[in-house]
C-alpha cells in the first residue's frame, strides 16, 4: 500500500471505472504491468498503482500466485449463497 504522502495524483472516478471495467473484462488474463500497457486510456503508472491498491484495499481484486489481477467481487452471487439455508454457517 501507498503511503498517502507519496501519492502525487489522485485518480479521478471515471478512471478507477475504467480500470474496474477492464479488469472486469479480462479477468486473470493480465499481470500489473501488463494490464496498465493494455488500458483503452493511459494514465501515469502511479496513478495505476494507486488504483490498483484501492481495488484490494476493497477486496474487489486479488492477485494470485503469479501475479495476475482477478475481479473478486460478485455480491448477487454471495448474497445468493448467504440465503440458502440448506449452507450452514457460523454466527
């Protein structure tokens, strides 16, 4: 994670969208260097970062073994297994 002093720019929202989208798009196709060359718009690689720290601090992207950024967030699809009481869970 970035330390809030060092961050120059602030990315604006519809690039934080931007990069959901397209991380939404070529789920686990790209690592981070890779994904920041391939956006349809560029933006300075802290900027990237910046973002890209946002995403896991949500919890919507992981990073696997290899380096490679996956969407993770899919709440119809977690409230769906939360309503199922035939699941058991721990209260």
């Amino acid at each position: 994670m970035m330390k809030r002093e060092d961050i120059l720019r602030y990315p604006r929202l519809d690039t934080v969208l931007m990069v959901e989208d397209f991380i939404k798009e070529h789920d686990g196709d790209f690592k981070k260097r890779k994904l920041w060359e391939s956006l349809p718009k560029k933006m300075m690689y802290q900027t990237f970062c910046v973002v890209i720290d946002y995403l896991i601090y949500s919890r919507k992207v992981s990073i696997d073994s290899e380096g490679k950024i996956g969407w993770i967030y899919y709440p119809e699809i977690a409230r769906k297994y939360y309503e199922r009481t035939d699941l058991g869970r721990r209260k």
